[in-house]
C-alpha cells in the first residue's frame, strides 16, 4: 500500500469535513481526498441551521463562523415577496431561519446566513489543526476494493495521473450528487428527477442594496412576468445570488444574456458583472441503500432534495457526525455492529422528513406563485397581489420557521435507543416542542451561571444526573461503564424544571446530543450493550 489511514473520506464539502472533524478530535486516522479545489463562490447552500452550528459550538469553532459573515450576524434576516426589486411589496417574513443571535432556550446556538464556501473554509481552517487529520486536494477516487477487514482505495492525483492505494478500515463517501462511491457500491438514487429547471447566478452588482425601496432581507422572492426569481445579498462588496425558476430544460444564456433578464426581472437598471451562471434541476431522490460493508454514504451522495428550505446540506453535516462518532466507537472497541448498522435507519428518517418539507416548498416557488396581472398599478392589480399575500402567508410561512424540521428529527425505534414506552406517540412537526422521547435530541436550556446544557456533554456517552438521591445509580454505571471499557462521563445538575422537561430523573445522552434512555433508576450494564451497538450476554 502507498498509505494507511483508518478512514478514507471522499469528499472536503461539509458533510465530508463534519466527518474527519468528528474523527480526528478522536484522534482517529482519517485521510480526505477532494477531487476539486473547492475554491470560488459557487453557487451552494446559503444557511447554516441551528443544529449545524450546535455541532460547530461542540468543535470549538462557531464564533469563527461568526466572525466569517461577510453581512454580519446582526443582519436583518428578512424574507420579502415583490413583483420586481423595483416594483411592488406583497408579503412580508422576518426574523426566518432563527438567525437572530438572541438567545433562545430551545437551542445553543441561532442560525447563520453565510454562504457555504466561508462555512467550508472555517470547516478546513479547523480540520486542518487536527494531527490525525490529512487532506488531499486534486487527488479523486478511481475504484475500491474491500473484505470484511477493510477497503483500499484507489485514487489518481489530477497534476500528475499517478495512482494512490491506501488502506482503510472504512470508506465514507462524501462526495455529492454525481457520488462515485454510490456507483462503486451499487446504490441507485430512488425518486423524482426534474421537478423543475432553474438557474444559480452569482453576479456582482455595485449600489444594488440601496437601489430598491424594500429594506434589507436574505431573499426578494421575486413574482413577474420576466423571470420569476429569487435574488438576495451573498457577500461583500456588492456580490449578490440570482435563482431564476421554472426555466426551459434547453435554456442557455451567455454572461450578456444573463445580465439582461437579471435588468428585466429587477425592474432596475444596474451595473452587472457576472461571476458564475449554471442550471440545475430539482429533484427528490435518496439512496436505496447508504452502506456495502466498510463503505458509507453521507450528504448529498444519498439524499438530493429542492433547495427550499435550506435543509440539504445541514442534513449532511448531521450525516457525517452521526456516522463518524459510531465509526470511532468501532475502532476504539466499545462499538458493536448494531452500532454503525443503525447509521442508515436513523438518519433515513431525518432525510426523509426533511425531503417531504423542501418539495412541499419547492411546489410554491416563484414560477407557481406568479399570477398574470399582480404587477399591474390597478385595483385588480391590486387585488391579484392582496390574493397572492393571503396564499403565501398561509403556504410559505412553514418554509421558513421550519425548526422541527431542523432540530425535531427522531431515531424513535431505532436499535440502539431505549424505548421507554413513549416512541410510538412521536410524531414529527413543523414546529419544535423539544421532547426527551429517547431517540429525540437532547432538549436544551441555558443554565442559571449562562451556559449551555450541552456544553456539560462531552465526545462520549454522558449520564445527565437531575435529581438528588441517585448516588447509588451513578455508582453502578460508573462500574458498568469500566467493566465494559465504555467511555461515560457524569453530569450532577439536580434541577427540578430539568428533570420536568427530561420527563425522568436520569437521561443517558449520545455524543451526538441524542437522548438514547430516560429514567429513574440506572437498569444495569445491559443499557450500554444496547446503546453501544453491542450483543447482548
């Protein structure tokens, strides 16, 4: 072999970097390989949820992403519906995604308008301090061979053509829609392809903030006869997104063409510098299978969805946490096989919740929700655009305070959660009611001394103590937990509205901030056999 790693990770997007980040904090070998130089600003997600930023508070690293806002955290996170920059106001949403950096006791950490290459580059920044961590720009997998004792794969180096082998335990595939691995283990995209055809533009536009009336927002929904769009600021100085919808299958612009039906759509006039155009088409496809053996998939390589709704690739850092935490408990030895084989029944449901939303959304987009007339200044004008605020308000409101989706995924039946009786009464929903149902995350609160529960939880297993008397509960996992090598750590919080809110006194909580058991008393070592994947004596 030319090299060894324990894990090989295809891919440096966000999923594939939440992965080598989570191992290497384990110290665990992990070896990136990226295709592509990933520089640039392509036209990718635009919104870090709360739960993605959670994971970067763990990490150390969410005030980084702060500070790597080009608009600044304080920006007014506002959605409006227009006929045209330059035309009429229709409807109205602030304060969407829960980008508002006030404290909210439902989570840890607020939601980010950035774009994805800045996440990326604090992401980079930080996987690169991690000695176990090696990352392999211009290199891509070519094929991959594997038994029950691990995989090699081969990779070819773009500037040379030479040939890599390397030695892994396990593979994770992180490497998008066009995933190679996905091939490589035979696993075929199931769904909807062509909901629709659409446009990003990324283009360059000096004065353009102060050349409309509206206010500043994150996205101008924008309903005419021109192009249907979205558009809204991206960075500094000046860049902003263009997202024509419903575009023609065959559609091609040049640069010229682009910048002209950017003019028309915005009703304004405006200096243009095209800095990137492609079309896309939205789809709903998922994987029918996210593993073969050693070999994982995560992010986009199993799970495409419309970009409504900006779930997509806030799912994939979930992905590569969830799949990379289990994968370390494997090679650190406390792992079963349970363990890494309830990877894929756990997160297919996320995707699958999440998938429901987004073409939910994505059936409202501009092109759906323009109505021949609403630009007119008449009264029926008028009264096409007072329709249209009632129909938006009553169908878009969901797309963009979505926090159930975001933090009220569930891992209910899952293998390795203790159900304690409550699992079949949970249901997901659009709105977050935080629940310590085992399998749902963590509920969270800040504490009196202002921190945050989930800065008590640790990389490992934690028993979250929230009534007095349990000395001798605490006693016997402690010994359970040494006499099965598992990594369990010990918080004593004693708080009555807690334990209200936990529903029991104890609550066993995953690395991931997932509630595996809730209880009162401590039920014996065979909890942690269950929870850590482990056969049962």
């Amino acid at each position: 072999m030319d090299r060894t790693a324990e894990v090989v990770v295809v891919g440096a997007g966000p999923s594939g970097l939440a992965c080598a980040i989570e191992l290497g904090r384990r110290g665990r070998s992990v070896l990136v390989l990226e295709r592509a130089d990933r520089s640039g600003r392509s036209p990718r997600a635009k919104t870090t949820h709360t739960r993605t930023r959670e994971h970067l508070r763990r990490w150390g690293i969410a005030d980084d992403l702060a500070a790597a806002s080009p608009l600044g955290i304080d920006y007014p996170a506002n959605v409006l519906f227009v006929t045209s920059l330059a035309g009429q106001l229709i409807a109205r949403f602030e304060g969407v995604l829960n980008c508002s950096p006030r404290r909210d006791d439902r989570y840890s950490e607020h939601s980010q308008w950035i774009p994805q290459y800045k996440l990326e580059s604090v992401l980079l920044a930080h996987a690169r301090t991690l000695p176990s961590v090696r990352i392999e720009f211009g290199e891509g997998l070519v094929d991959l061979d594997q038994d029950s004792e691990g995989v090699v794969a081969r990779s070819t180096v773009a500037t040379t053509g030479v040939e890599q082998r390397t030695a892994c335990r396990f593979l994770v595939g992180a490497d998008g829609a066009g995933s190679t691995v996905r091939g490589l283990i035979g696993a075929t995209m199931i769904g909807t392809h062509g909901l629709s055809n659409n446009y990003n533009v990324i283009f360059r536009a000096p004065g353009l903030a102060d050349a409309h009336s509206h206010g500043p927002g994150i996205m101008y929904w924008q309903l005419n006869s021109e192009a249907p769009s979205l558009v809204g600021p991206m960075d500094v100085p000046d860049v902003w997104y263009f997202m024509p919808t419903g575009m023609p299958a065959d559609a091609t612009f040049t640069d010229e063409e682009m910048a002209a039906l950017l003019r028309r759509a915005t009703g304004l006039d405006l200096e243009v510098e095209v800095l990137s155009s492609d079309s896309w088409t939205a789809s709903r496809l998922l994987a029918d299978h996210y593993s073969a053996g050693n070999v994982f998939l995560v992010g986009d390589a199993c799970h495409l969805h419309p970009p409504f709704g900006g779930f997509g690739m806030n799912m994939g850092v979930s992905d590569g946490v969830d799949l990379a935490w289990k994968i370390a408990a494997t090679l650190q030895g406390w792992g079963g096989h349970t363990l890494l084989a309830s990877y894929e029944s756990e997160r297919r449901g996320a995707h699958q919740h999440a998938m429901d939303e987004a073409e939910a959304n994505h059936a409202l987009n501009p092109s759906g929700l323009y109505r021949t007339g609403m630009e007119d200044d008449t009264p029926d004008g008028a009264a096409a655009r007072a329709t249209a605020a009632s129909v938006i308000e009553e169908s878009k409101r969901a797309e963009f305070y979505a926090l159930g989706v975001v933090l009220g995924f569930s891992c209910v039946g899952s293998p390795v959660i203790v159900d304690d009786g409550t699992g079949a009464d949970w249901r997901p929903a659009r709105d977050y009611v935080p629940s310590a149902t085992p399998g749902c995350l963590a509920p969270h609160r800040w504490l009196a001394d202002g921190r945050s529960l989930y800065d008590l939880f640790g990389d490992d297993l934690t028993l979250l103590v929230l009534a007095p008397g349990h000395d001798d509960d605490v006693r016997r996992a402690t010994d359970d937990a040494a006499a099965t090598s598992t990594p369990l750590a010990v918080v004593d919080l004693a708080d009555e509205a807690l334990a209200t809110l936990y529903g029991a006194e104890l609550a066993l909580i995953r690395p991931d901030q997932v509630v595996a058991f809730r209880g009162d008393r401590w039920p014996g070592a065979g909890l942690l056999d269950v929870v850590c994947g482990r056969p049962l004596d």
